[in-house]
C-alpha cells in the first residue's frame, strides 16, 4: 500500500511539471501566436486617441469594473485548473470547437471535493480578445462590436435555479477587418516632406516679355528704342503728295518713384525722322512731361506738373503759310501747381497754371528765314473746382477758370491787339473703379475777350474727358477728348476752337504678342469765317518680341484732312517696320 502511494504520488509530481512547462511555453509563446491568430489593429487614427482622452465618468467606471470582473473570471480559471484530477488532463473542445488544454467538466472537479464554479474555455489571448473586451467610445462605429464581446467568446449568465453560472453557445467572431475597417484604412499624411528651398519651383511672371527696367537712386526707369524705316505717300502733309522713305528713330524714357508717401513720374520721348530716298524731310520733335504728388497730412495733397514738347508745326494748322516757306518749329511749355483738400465728403481743389506757346523762324525756299514772333503767347489761368463724393466711385465736381492770355508783341504784323482776357465754368464727374475704369468727364463754356474791339470774341462749348478702361485683364481702353482755344495773325481773324477727341485700344494676345490700335477725330470751328476742317488719323501696330529685350514692330498709319478752305486738303498713308529694345 505504501508503495502503491509513493508511486501515485510520483506519477502526480511527473504530471506537474510537465503540465508547469506547457504552461510556460504557452505564455512564452502568447504573444506570437496573438498575432499568427490575428492580424495586427493597424495604426490609431487621431480620432480615437481623442475620444479615448474625453470619455465621461462613466466610461472610466465602466472600464473598472470590467477589469474586475475579466480579473475574477481569470483567477477562477486558474484555481479550477490547479484543482483538477491529473489523469484527466488532456486537450477537450469547448462549445464552439475551439481545443483547451483544462477539463471543463463537473466531474472533474468533484475528484477533489470541491464544486468549483463552471468557466467556459479559454484559448489563447490575441490582439482581437483584447480589442473586443475594451469598452465602447462614443462615436465609434466598431464600439458595438466590442460591446458584444460576450455573444462572440460565450457569455456567461447567472441563473438562480441552479446556483451556478451558465454558459451559452458562442458565435464566429467578426475579423480584425470588418470590427476596424475605419481604422485600417489609410490616410494620407497631412504632413508631408517640404522640399528644399533651392528645389522649390518658381511662381511664373505674368508678363515674362515686360521690362525689367533700371533702378536709379528711388526710381525705376524704363527704356525704349525704336529704329527703323518708314515709307510714305505723302512726306509733306501738302495737298500735292511726294513720296518718300524715311529713317526713323524714337527713344523713349519712363520713370516712377518708389516712395512710401509720395509719388512722382517722369515720361520722356525724343524722335528724328529723316529722308533716305525721295522728298527730303528733315523732322525732329521730342517732349517730357512730369508729375509731383505731395501727401502734407490728412486730407490735404499737393499736385505739381511740368512739361515740355518740341515738334514741327502740323500741316493742319490753322495759320497759312506761303508755299514757298516751311513749317516753322513750335516749342509748348505747360506748368501747373494745386492745392486738394478734403472736407468730410467735399473736395475743393486750387489749380494755378501757365501755358507758353513759341515758334521759331521759318525757312524760305531759296534762302531767308520769316519770322513767327508775333505769334509767341503765354496764358496764365486759375482754377477753382468744388466736387462732392457721392460714393467712393463717383464724385461730381463744378470748376470756374479765370485767365489772361498775353502776346509777346502787343501789335500784329497788321496792327491787332491779340491779348485777350479768359473766363469759363464747366461740370462734370470723377470716376474711380480702380484699374477697371477711372477718369474724368466733363462739359462746360469758355470765352475769350480780345483788347482789340475790332476782333469778334472766341466763346464756345467746352468738352474734357480723360478715360482709362480695362474691359478684361490684358486690355486697356483709353480716351480722350479736349478742347483747344487757337489763335491767329491773319488780319480780321479772331481764331478758331479745336475740338479733338481720340480712342486707342492696346491688346495683348499673347505674353511675346501685342497689338494696339487708336482712331482719333478733330473738328475746327473758325470764329467771324465760314471754315471749317474735319481731321481724321488712324493706327494699327503689332509688336512680337523675340525675347525680353528685343522685338519687331510693324505699323501702318492714315492720316487725312478735308477743310472748306482751298489748298488744305491733304491725305497720308505711311508704313513703318523696324526693330523695338527696351531695357
């Protein structure tokens, strides 16, 4: 008997260990056979960690108490396992065909007098256990799978008839990718790699053919020149047309401050126009003109214009010269100085100016020169014009103008007093829609008082418009319309009014492609004659530049004059192609 115990004993410690070194191969290899099981969660989407950072109160409690219980379950697991019959160990099936290494059963149990209470069998725990057995969050949309974790692994019931508690039949547990398909897919990442300054790509020029211009001191100057030939029908502008072909250079200037305050701007043009073959002309005119802006403090700014042109007198003159001598040289020189305040929504401006007009002699065919003194003139004038800002946009304004207008000669050639004293008023509106359109409009009268009673005065109506319209981007309207009060030395005549008015169009086809066309129309009223002279010009040009700094330029001109007078009709065709830089 004593043997028989002893060698009962030994099988049973034989049994223990070896069942102690399956245990501690199954814990050693838990973690890899958790994910051979089953694949891996993928990565947290920053949704749940933020739900998992907010959930309430409750949630934690929820939590706790699941613990617990999981903690309870495990411990009664083991004890039930370290309590079993030896001679029973072996590997059974639980309730949904999954093997277990414990017996489960109650008479097992029974062999060592106690009832342990009955646990549905374990396998191995993967990553999938522990996901189902997490509590659910708010807004996730896997939580109620992980809710249902019991319906999935056996859930355990107590039922009070029989004291004990009571598994039920388990159901197939839904994949890693159905629980957490949200989580498994991939998102793209928000942050990704930056390029290295020097790789990154450079935002295109929106005119990569436009000047670069030059910087001298605070101003940016643009340069232009222009060289080619012209051929025209008409090189004299005279109502006997002689052709010719001609050498024409044009050298243009633009310059703009770079001031915070400020501003000033300064245009510039000079041209000489010169026969090859044909009639021989000899053309040369030249011109600048510059503005000042001074912003003195709030509300109040300073306006200041200077300007100068050089240039053969037109054919369209309103004083006849003899045939045998040539258009004299007319030299114009224009100033003024304003004042702009702004009261609330009224704007009262102050302008003071001064316009000279000189012409040098007159060449005689076959020798000699005529003087053009007498026709030498400065007007002085000032202006007071009161506007009121009705919007931001649209400002109407009402202007008064007092001059007096002085001949250098106080007696003509033919014993006329030319100087005259100048009185006008006009109304109009400004307009300023930014880039879109922005101008002045206006309409008015004006009358000239000569000091000589025998001369009829010059009164007439007044039109002034200066337009700027950009319909679309790359397209720019411009319009025009003045009116000119002309004098004269022919005897017993008081002069005459130029009404002018002009539209030119400039288009950019392409970024290495532009073309521009103008259409411009002139009436003159002579006062005390029956005369009157109808001008009419129009141009069309296109430039294609071969790089940012040279292009070719094509043009072609037509310029016509019908007049009620004899001898002043003319008509001029003119073509011009040539080379354009700019820098």
């Amino acid at each position: 008997m004593p043997r028989l115990v002893s060698h009962r004993w030994r099988l049973l410690r034989a049994r223990t260990v070896g069942l102690a070194a399956g245990t501690a191969i199954l814990l050693v290899t838990h973690a890899g056979l958790a994910q051979e099981n089953s694949p891996l969660r993928g990565e947290l989407t920053e949704k749940e960690v933020l739900t998992d950072l907010g959930r309430a109160d409750g949630e934690e409690e929820k939590l706790r108490k699941l613990k617990e219980d999981k903690i309870r379950r495990e411990a009664e697991a083991i004890r039930s396992r370290t309590m079993s019959d030896p001679g029973e160990d072996q590997v059974t099936e639980d309730t949904a065909g999954q093997s277990t290494l414990f017996p489960t059963s109650r008479a097992d149990a029974d062999a060592f007098g106690e009832t342990p209470a009955l646990v549905p069998a374990r396998r191995a725990r993967t990553a999938r256990d522990t996901n189902r057995e997490a509590p659910a969050r708010p807004g996730d949309r896997t939580g109620a799978a992980r809710n249902t974790s019991n319906e999935a692994t056996g859930a355990v019931d107590r039922d009070s008839r029989y004291g004990q508690e009571k598994v039920e039949g388990t159901k197939p547990a839904a994949t890693i990718n159905e629980d957490d398909q949200e989580r498994n897919d991939r998102v793209e990442r928000e942050n990704g790699r930056a390029e290295a300054i020097e790789s990154l790509d450079k935002k295109p020029e929106e005119n990569p053919y436009a000047p670069l211009g030059l910087r001298v001191g605070t101003f940016n100057v643009v340069t232009t020149l222009e060289q080619g030939l012209t051929a025209t029908d008409n090189a004299n502008y005279s109502s006997t047309p002689k052709g010719a072909v001609l050498s024409e250079t044009t050298l243009r200037l633009n310059a703009a401050s770079d001031w915070s305050n400020h501003s000033a701007q300064i245009n510039a043009y000079g041209t000489y126009r010169k026969s090859v073959a044909g009639e021989q002309v000899e053309d040369p005119s030249a011109g600048v003109d510059g503005a000042l802006n001074l912003d003195i403090n709030e509300g109040l700014r300073a306006i200041a214009k200077l300007g100068y042109g050089l240039r053969r007198e037109t054919a369209s003159s309103p004083v006849v010269l003899p045939p045998n001598v040539s258009r004299p040289l007319r030299h114009d020189l224009s100033g003024s100085v304003g004042l702009q305040k702004d009261l609330g929504k009224f704007r009262v401006t102050t302008t003071a100016s001064l316009a000279r007009q000189a012409y040098g002699a007159a060449d005689v065919g076959g020798g000699g020169t005529l003087s053009q003194e007498e026709r030498n003139s400065t007007l002085y004038s000032g202006a007071l014009r009161l506007g009121y800002e009705v919007s931001p946009a649209l400002t109407p304004f009402v202007e008064a103008e007092i001059g007096r207008r002085n001949y250098d000669l106080r007696l003509d050639t033919a014993g006329y007093q030319r100087s005259s004293d100048r009185i006008g008023a006009r109304a109009g509106v400004e307009i300023d829609l930014g880039e879109k359109l922005n101008g002045e409009v206006s309409v008015g009268w004006i009358d000239e008082n000569f000091d000589d009673s025998r001369l009829v005065d010059v009164s007439g109506l007044t039109t002034a418009a200066k337009l700027a319209w950009s319909p679309e981007r790359g397209t720019v309207v411009n319009f025009d319309a003045s009116t000119t009060v002309e004098g004269t030395t022919t005897a017993g005549e008081s002069g005459s009014i130029l009404y002018g008015s002009s539209i030119g169009v400039e288009r950019q086809i392409r970024s290495n492609l532009s073309a521009a066309a103008s259409l411009s129309l002139g009436y003159r009223d002579y006062i005390g004659l029956a005369g009157r002279d109808l001008t009419m010009a129009g141009e069309t040009s296109l430039t294609w530049w071969l790089n940012r700094y040279a292009g070719l330029k094509g043009r072609y001109r037509y310029e016509r004059v019908d007049s009620t007078l004899p001898n002043r009709d003319s008509q001029v065709n003119s073509v011009f192609l040539g080379l354009t830089l700019q820098r």
